[in-house]
C-alpha cells in the first residue's frame, strides 16, 4: 500500500510537471519550437540543445515542452466534449425513457458498430488533418460509450427513495435532474474518464504520427516521431524522446485513474 | 441455438444500414467536393464545364436520398465503384490487400491468446508474489505504450541494432515478428488483466470453496472449477480486441511498409479517393460485427444461461 502511494505521488507529480510545462511552455522552453537551423541539424545533446536537434535543427527540449501544450489542450477538449455529449444524450435516455431512451440507444449500438481508431481515422480523412478536426472526431467516436454509462448511472438513480420524495414534494423536472441527479453521475463519469485521458492520448498522437492529426510544423509528440522515422538508422535517439513522453504521459494518467477506481471501488464495497 | 444465431444475424442487418448511413453522412458534410477529387486525380483540369459533368457522373447532382439508396444498392450488390486513382473496382484493390491485414491481425490475436491466457492465470495464482508484480508492471508498461513508438523501438534493437529482423516489407515469417508484437502488444497487455482478475473472481466463488472441502485435488480445483469459469467471459473480449487489432494495423502496416488494407487505405486517405474509404469503412465494420457475431456465439454455446435466457423473449 505504502508503494502503491509513493507511485501515485510520482505519477502525480508528471502530470502536474507535464500540464505545467504546458502552460509555461514559453517561460520554460530554452528556444523556440519552430526555429529551424540547418546547419545545427541532426546535433547530438549538448550544452545549449538539452536533448539536440532534430532533421531541421529545432530544438527538441524545447519541441517537447510546447508539445506537451498541444497534447494537455487536444485531450482537455476532446473529453470536455465527450462529458458533454455523454451526460446530455444519456440523461436524456435515462430520465425521459420510453421511445427518447430507445431511439438514442439504438444510436450508440450503431456507433459500437465501428472501431473506434478506425472511424477517428476515416472522419479525419473526409474533414481534414488538424486539431480541431481531431477532436471533434475522436469526440464523436466516444461519446456513445460515455453516453450508455450515463444513462445506466441515471435510471440507478432515478428511483431511489430521496428521487421520489422530491418528486412527491413537487420539485420540477429540471430540478431534479440538475439538483439530484447530475452530481452523483457527474463525479462517477469523471473518474471513468481520468481513465480513458490516456487511451485518447494514443489516439491523437497515433492519428498525427499518420499525418491525419496534428499538423506539422505544430510540436506535437507523434508529428515529432514521425518526421524522426527516417534518421532511426542514424540518430535513434531523436525517435525515442517524443516516445517518452508519451508514455511517460499516458501512464501517469492510467496510473492515477486506476488509483481513484480502487478507491471509489472499496468505498463502495464499505457501503453495502 | 439456431435460432439465437438467426435472431442475431437479422438483428446485424438495421445496424449495418445505419452504420452506412454514418459513413454517407460524414462523407457529404466533409469540406472536400467529390467531384473536385475525382478530376485532380484523373488528372482533369478542374474547369466548371469539367466540374459540372464529374458531379452529373457522379450522381452528386441528385437528391441526398437517392445518392445514398443508389450507393447502397450497388453497395449490396458488392459493387463498390471504381477507384479514382486508377480506374479499377474497388473491391479488387479492397481484397488484394486484405489477406495481408487479415494475417497480420490473425498472428498478433495469436500471440494475444497465446502469451496472456499462461501469464495471466499464473499471474492470479502467484497473486502478490514477485511473478505477479513483475507481469503487472510490465502490463502496465504495455498499455500506456504507443504502439507506433513500440514498433520503432524493435527497429531500433532488431534491426538497426542486432540486425536480426527485416525492418519492413512482407515475405517472410522474420517479417511478421515485430509488426504483429507491435500490434499486439496493447490487447496483449488487456487481455493479461481480464484473465487475472477472472481467475481472482473465480477463486472466490463458493463452489471452489466446496470443492476443497470435499478434499479434492488442488489441480482439480484450479483446472476445472476455477480455470474452465474464469476463461470463458474472457472469450467475448476477443471481439473487443479485433476492434483495437484492426485499428492498430493501420498505424503498424504504415512503420513497417506492410502491404495491407490499411496502409493502402491512409494513401487513400492522402489521394481522397473516396470510393476507396468508403469501402474500407464498410469493410472494417462489416468484419469486426461479424467476429462480435462469432464471439457471442461461441459465448452462447459455452455458456447455456445466456442461451436460454435470451431465447425465450
């Protein structure tokens, strides 16, 4: 337990260290991302490049900070979308039932139809590379799984005695909904999705190393992978930074989601 | 059981429709004009008189609606179009590269099975010792990694390195080595924990406690009441991890120049060709449903209750 806590903490502190690098990446970062220099091109690590250069001779240290920007900023507005969408949709579901609740299910069954990577790709492929394109298409291929959760959330709620009562006091609809139901589902669903901040991650970065996300010159990890992909033979190392911090990135997430499921899971199991 | 599998099949068919629907929608409110696409790469200047007879032979001038019932009625017929890169069907070109995807992704759910089912019941039954945690850190390792940054490590080490394997291309079974660990490392890494904790589950289940009191074997236990219970949910995960494999492929096919649907796909994707990804869609959709289809079956046969108890409704 004692061990499980000391990695908790270091996988905190990276997330903290990783979101703020994010957003001091112009304090922190010795250079700026997108100087190309080609007579630098390709250097080894060094006194003034921290961790070299890479094929244009920009400073990687640096592309690696502001990288962490784009990454912290793709995946907070991709999961704002998807928690938006999820509680909308699956409370709607859940709380108004009957024929609302059956046509929008059968409308995630038709998204569980798709692998998920598989669609981001093709929707990324007819609007176009680009941040926001790749948000709204990894958005719109998560939302069902967030949106069946809800609704199942929503009817576990919906007749518990403290419903019913303000229900019978005369409280209204929206307000019960709002006042009642939304907090408890609310923080469940932020848990679910501490967990799946890292799965997303890959999926960006995926679609950019492709050439269907992030665009270059923009330092994003996977477009830094993927220009590196030709100099593997030559300077290995230039592939292997962006790599790390992705890992090192989606495995805080993981490990911090998984700590809050324990958690919340023996809180539960304390209950009944 | 026959009918389950009936009630199934008819259950895919709305769902497969409406998934078409999906992929006619996205396509109509992309940016791109068809027509534009389909001149550009026939090498057609794009003049307005060239323009108006590629929408008029595209069909893109009539209603929505008859647009889609036409594609899908051709579509059913299994005629996908002509390419609008080269002119030729497009399910030709889907199937000539399909089997390499096909056996890329076959290897890597081999080795899924075949490296998660040994570690993780051992994992469970060794549960806290040194063998558990080192299996669990390395799953913990596995599923937070790229799988793109995974395979360009292998290059690294077995072929730029070590020399040992080809980097790229198909051919030969060295070929297949670091693009099917590649692509199967993160349902490898799943599949390791939904065994373990299975078996955890089952280890705890009254009938093993029974068994035990009744003074049977420890490997009788182990073997039939808790092993023969804990893999059989673990058998409608198969479904899910196709799901992964097929997106994976796409990002491993283009690492290693792996001649299958997926790289040619993203090229596809590059040219907008859009004949091409429409039926790669549709094709990617069409196989993972049947595969779930397979795996519930299979799911209904080892297991009577969800049989039965869906049967009667």
């Amino acid at each position: 337990m004692v061990r499980n806590r000391k990695i908790f903490v270091l996988a905190l502190a990276i997330v903290m260290a990783i979101v703020s690098a994010a957003v001091f990446a112009p304090l922190i970062s010795p250079h700026d991302p997108n100087e190309v220099n080609l007579e630098m091109k390709l250097s080894p690590p060094g006194f003034d490049h921290l961790l070299g250069t890479d094929h244009l001779g920009r400073d990687i240290f640096s592309r690696l900070i502001y990288g962490a920007r784009v990454s912290v900023a793709t995946v907070a507005a991709i999961i704002l979308l998807v928690l938006a969408f999820g509680l909308g949709i699956g409370m709607l579901a859940g709380y108004a039932g009957g024929i609302v609740d059956a046509a929008l299910m059968r409308l995630c069954d038709v998204f569980f139809t798709f692998p998920t990577f598989v669609l981001a790709l093709f929707m990324v492929g007819i609007l176009g590379a680009g941040m926001g394109n790749v948000i709204i298409a990894i958005a719109l291929t998560h939302w069902a799984w967030y949106a069946r959760i809800v609704r199942g959330l929503v009817l576990t709620f919906k007749y518990r005695d403290y419903i019913l009562a303000a229900r019978a006091a005369g409280t209204g609809r929206i307000k019960i909904v709002v006042r009642h139901i939304l907090p408890p589902v609310f923080s469940q669903l932020v848990i679910l999705a501490t967990m799946d901040i890292g799965h997303m991650m890959l999926h960006v970065s995926g679609l950019s190393f492709l050439g269907l996300g992030i665009t270059p010159p923009t330092p994003e990890w996977g477009v830094m992978i993927s220009d590196a992909r030709e100099y593997i033979w030559t300077q290995p190392s230039v592939i292997l930074w962006p790599g790390m911090m992705i890992f090192l990135t989606v495995m805080s997430f993981n490990l911090i989601g998984d700590v809050v499921r324990d958690r919340l899971d023996s809180k539960g199991k304390g209950d009944t | 059981m026959v009918s389950f599998i009936l009630r199934r099949l008819l259950m895919m068919v709305p769902l497969l429709f409406a998934a078409s629907i999906i992929v006619f929608i996205i396509i109509r409110i992309g940016p791109t004009d068809p027509a534009l696409a389909y001149l550009r790469l026939s090498q057609i200047p794009p003049t307005d008189e060239a323009l108006a007879a590629a929408r008029d032979f595209l069909g893109l001038n009539k209603p929505m609606v008859t647009q889609y019932l036409e594609w899908i009625g051709r579509a059913v017929r299994l005629d996908f179009g002509l390419s609008y890169v080269n002119g030729r069907p497009v399910l030709d070109e889907i199937l000539y590269y399909l089997p390499a995807t096909l056996s890329l992704a076959g290897v890597s759910l081999l080795i899924t099975v075949t490296v998660s089912l040994p570690l993780g019941v051992l994992s469970a039954l060794y549960k806290d010792r040194a063998f558990d945690q080192a299996v669990r850190a390395i799953v913990f390792f596995g599923v937070s990694m790229p799988n793109f940054w995974f395979g360009f490590l292998l290059v690294a080490i077995f072929s730029v390195t070590l020399g040992w394997l080809p980097p790229m291309g198909r051919g030969t079974l060295a070929h297949l080595i670091m693009p099917a660990s590649a692509l199967a490392l993160m349902s490898t890494c799943i599949n390791i924990r939904l065994v373990r904790a299975s078996v955890l589950e089952n280890m705890n289940n009254r009938s093993v406690l029974y068994a035990r009191a009744r003074g049977l074997k420890e490997k009788t236990v182990i073997g039939i009441h808790v092993l023969k219970n804990s893999l059989i949910p673990v058998v409608t995960v198969i479904g899910m991890h196709l799901g992964e494999l097929l997106g994976g492929a796409v990002v491993v096919e283009s690492i290693f120049s792996w001649p299958g649907v997926g790289r040619f796909a993203v090229s596809s994707i590059y040219n907008r060709d859009y004949p091409v990804m429409q039926c790669f869609i549709l094709f990617m959709v069409i196989i993972f449903v049947l595969v779930n289809l397979l795996v519930d079956i299979c799911y209904a046969w080892l297991d009577p209750r969800i049989r039965f108890s869906r049967s009667d409704k």
